[in-house]
C-alpha cells in the first residue's frame, strides 16, 4: 500500500491511465475486428473502408504507447497484404 502523498498520486495517476488505456486498446480491437469480419467474407470494399478508418486509429494508439510502433506497423503491414490477396483472388 501507498503510504507517502507522492506514491498515492502516482497510483491515482495510472488507474486513471490503466482506464484510458483499456478503451484505446479495445476501440483498436473493434476496428480490427470489422476488417477482420470484411476479409473473411471476401467484400473487397467493405474491407478497404474498414482498413481505411482502423489504420489511422492503430496508428494514434501506437503513438500514445498503448500498442508499440513495429507491432502496428506489422498488424496494418499484414492487413494490407490480405486486402490485396482478395482483390486478385
């Protein structure tokens, strides 16, 4: 337990960051999981405007440390090689 006024500030601080956080991570997992659902169907526009809106989002996590960078750019990097397999498929 926190006993000084500075560690209780500090525990203040990261349940409200913890909170902000966990919002951030799962507002990220539902873009991806509508990106997801599009590719799996196979609708190529669907996907494409899903991919649209997630990127940008992934991204903004990535820069406020929810996600790291290279695992962003791996997940938005592997999504647009999917969404270009249905295009030629």
């Amino acid at each position: 337990m926190a006993n000084t006024p500075s560690a209780k500030k500090a525990t203040r601080k990261i349940a409200r960051r913890t909170a902000i956080n966990g919002a951030r991570r799962s507002r990220v997992r539902t873009f991806l999981r509508k990106v997801e659902e599009a590719i799996a169907v196979g609708d190529k526009e669907a996907a494409t405007a899903a991919f649209r809106v997630a990127e940008p989002e992934m991204r903004r996590a990535a820069s406020k440390g929810v996600f790291h960078r290279n695992t962003v750019s791996r997940k938005i990097s592997r999504l647009s090689h999917r969404l270009k397999a249905i295009g030629e498929a």
